[in-house]
C-alpha cells in the first residue's frame, strides 16, 4: 500500500472486526514527525507517546518536532536525519519510538492480533524499528521485497534483550567483505531492557523455491509466508528470466512466476495469498487451494480508515464507479530496480509532463543503496536523486531515465507531502495493485465511500456463498 496507507487507524479497524491488522513499518519515524509538525489534532501520538518506556525520549521527541496548533502551510517541514548504517542517538530515539506509537495506537482498545509490515530492502532503519513495534507487543512481523533470512533470529535475540547486527547489502563490496548495521536495547535503555514477547515471522515471497530456503536457513523459526503474485500493488518481484516488455512497456510475466501452492503445502507452514484475492471469488479459491486465507491490500487502501489523502481517495472511487481506472507496471519508476504498480491518476507522477517538471532531490533517502568508497567508507546514492550526483559516485547515467522519488510521492500521498526549496509541493505517486479496477463491487448503492468492515464482511460472504 506504501508509507502510513495502512497506518494504526486502518489496522486498528481491521482488527476490532475480528482480523489481523497490519501496519506499514516504512518510514515511521518519518511519518511521526511529521504528523506532529501538523500539530497532532487528535493527540493520540502524543498520548501514545506518553506511553513509552523512556519518558526523557518522548519530551525531546516532542521538543523537536510537536507544533501546537501545527505548522503554516507555506512553511516547509522540518527536516529529520536521513536513514544511515550508525544512526545517531537521535535518529534511534525517534525509529524506536515511532514504531512503538504506531503498533500501540493499532493495539488500542481491543485484544486482537497487530502485525507490522516492513521491507527487507531498506535496511538501515530495521533493528531499531523491530525493537520499537515489539515494546509496544507486536503480535506479529512481516517482511518480504528481499531475503529476510536474518530477521527470524534478530526476532529471538531481541526478545531476550541482546544485542543484534544485519549485514547490510553493498554495491563493490569485496567477496567474504561484511558492512554491518547494530543496535544494543541496553545501552539504548542504558540499562537492562524490559523482556519482550518474540512475535511470529511470515516472510512475503514469491515463490516456493524462496519460502522453502527461508523455512531451512533462516536464523530463527519462519512461522508462516505470505504468496505475493505480480498483480499485487507496491514493488513486485522481476520476472523470472530475461526481461520482456509488453507493447506498452510493462513486464512480461509468465508461467514461471505463478507460485506452487502444492509446494507450499508441502511445508508443512501456514500461507496466505496475496494480489488481487481481495477481488470477487477471492477468498474461497485461497482457501480451496489450501491457503490459511488472503492478504487485503487495495481494497483496505481506499476505504474510510486509511491514510491516503481523502482528496485521492475521493478521485479515484469516482472512477471506480466510472470504470475508468487503470494500473501500469512501471519498470522503471522504482529506484530500486523493483518493477512498482502505479494507478493513472491526474495531477500524480503517472502523467509525464508532472514528472518532468520536478526538479530531482534526494532528501529523504529511504530507497537509497549503499556503495563502497576506494577508502572502504560508505556511501548511498538513489537512481532518483539529482543526474550529476548519481553518476559523480559511480552509477551509470542510464539507471537515473525514468527513475521516480518514491519516498517524497508516498508522503504526499497520504497527506504529508514537503515544500521543496523551489517552493513547489510534492506530488503524489499512488501505487495499487490490479485489483483497483473491482473497488465498485464495495460500494452501497448510492455510497461514495466504504468501510474496513464493509471490505470484510463482502469478503467473508462469499465463503458462506460457496459453502
């Protein structure tokens, strides 16, 4: 869904209708502070906030960022580090704190199940934002858009309050060559930490053959997988083999990129499928094919409890009753290499002339790769970021055509866009999977909006229908 689409509010809906919601762990520490620059209306951050372990934390966490009645919108927001390998005293104050907000508001006021949602490929931020999502009792972690193997043990050893690494992926690293990222819950208590609840692991994958390896090699117990197809929305895995364009520029997929739900139930492991099961049918065809259930995105992502701008929301379910949407695998759109699904939306990137009137920058950096200086130092470049910068470290000029700023788009998304130094606001990129064309079938005659419990009830009767 992206940044704070599904945020606490949608999950904490899902979960009072008997579900497990789930909250995007991208770029929370972000997202809080910007929430609290708009002047946190409705004062549930800070309450959480009040709620945090460490008291001293959360007064110069709002010091910093809280602006009662919130900022001018002419004014900029201000601006927070940028993710890095060693993060700042700071910067782990602010990953920790906001994932524990973030999973303590989705946890609020019920007793069922929260999971929170994280991509392997970023990184820098994980070990502090795990530890964050499990002080507030996350029930459950997901992770997938790379090779998750090393989280399932990070998982065990934080719960017993040790120190953790993860090897961060490096572009020129010599072979056996190990950049590392670390975090200490003692020393970031700077005391013995409190026991935490280790909670389950699905890792997202594609593919049996990956499930199979993370159930084997991963450092710790996998308790489950979620099957992401490529009509899924967000980042899809490439297909297997050679890159083939479609006439209108999208990958190919193939027979090679459906999963093996016979292997999968072969390993013995619970599974839930995911892209575009929340369409009509959905549902019972997972469960027939043995699947323990569905993962919701696209639906949830326009419903009333989400987090994307109302403003989009509103755009795009009148083109849903209008038949007009559409959705376009964008090969080159992700600095990441990642195809990214993108909705055609007016006044978003997805026009040309939109996003060729942007001027490039790279102020937010959570999509960035890290590179290998000749003095073995790191340092990170993004295929989005200005031409001259990406190719004065090293990356070939042809990776920047095309390339889109995720980051800030994702942020406009959902309402929080930055005033760049050219006074221009970000625009949005709305990413969603191909089930947005079906969003009508969730609409009451009449309505022009839905809810989280409108989406599930609608789901849940089709499996009464086919029984």
């Amino acid at each position: 869904m992206g940044v704070a689409v599904s945020d606490w509010r949608l999950a904490n809906a899902v979960a009072r209708a008997g579900q497990l919601g789930v909250v995007s762990g991208t770029a929370l520490d972000l997202v809080m502070a910007r929430r609290l620059q708009t002047g946190d209306e409705d004062g549930k951050v800070r309450n959480a906030l009040g709620h945090f372990p460490l008291p001293d934390v959360s007064r110069r966490l709002l010091d910093r960022y809280f602006i009662p009645g919130g900022k001018s919108n002419e004014k900029p927001f201000r601006s927070k580090p940028v993710p890095a390998h060693r993060p700042s005293r700071h910067l782990q104050e602010l990953l920790v704190a906001a994932n524990f907000v973030e999973v303590f508001l989705a946890k609020e006021g019920h007793s069922q199940p929260i999971g929170i949602n994280f991509l392997e490929k970023i990184q820098a931020p994980t070990l502090p934002s795990l530890f964050g999502a499990m002080l507030a009792g996350v029930d459950y972690v997901l992770m997938g858009a790379g090779i998750p193997r090393a989280i399932p043990g990070i998982l065990d050893r934080l719960a017993e309050g040790k120190d953790v690494e993860l090897r961060l992926d490096v572009a020129g690293a010599d072979r056996g060559e190990e950049f590392m990222t670390e975090f200490s819950p003692a020393a970031f208590f700077e005391s013995a930490p409190p026991p935490l609840a280790r909670p389950r692991f699905l890792a997202i994958v594609s593919s049996a053959t990956l499930a199979s390896m993370l159930a084997r090699k991963s450092s710790g117990r996998v308790d489950g997988f979620v099957v992401e197809g490529p009509t899924a929305g967000g980042h899809n895995a490439p297909p297997r083999g050679r890159t083939e364009l479609s006439e209108s520029g999208e990958p190919v997929y193939g027979l090679r990129d459906v999963a093996d739900l016979e292997a999968f139930k072969e390993l013995g492991l619970p599974f839930w499928l995911a892209g575009s099961f929340g369409g009509p049918g959905g549902l019972p065809k997972a469960l027939e094919a043995g699947a323990a259930g569905i993962q919701v995105g696209t639906a949830f992502a326009f419903c009333s409890e989400s987090g994307i701008d109302p403003d989009l929301k509103e755009q795009v379910l009148a083109m849903a009753h209008e038949g007009r949407l559409s959705v376009f695998t964008d090969p080159k759109a992700s600095p990441t290499g990642f195809p990214f699904k993108v909705a055609a939306l007016s006044g978003t990137l997805s026009e040309e002339d939109v996003y060729d009137r942007r001027v490039r920058r790279c102020d937010l950096g959570y999509l960035r790769h890290a590179v290998k200086k000749e003095d073995s130092s790191l340092e990170w470049r993004c295929a989005s970021e200005p031409v001259d910068d990406f190719v004065r470290k090293g990356g070939d000029i042809e990776e920047t055509v095309g390339r889109k700023c995720i980051c800030n788009a994702l942020m406009a998304n959902i309402g929080l866009a930055q005033i760049g130094a050219d006074g221009v606001l970000e625009n949005p990129l709305l990413t969603s999977g191909d089930a947005i064309t079906e969003l009508k079938q969730f609409l009451q005659p009449g309505a022009s909006s839905y809810s989280a419990s409108d989406v599930i009830e609608k789901l849940l009767e089709q499996v009464v229908a086919e029984a």
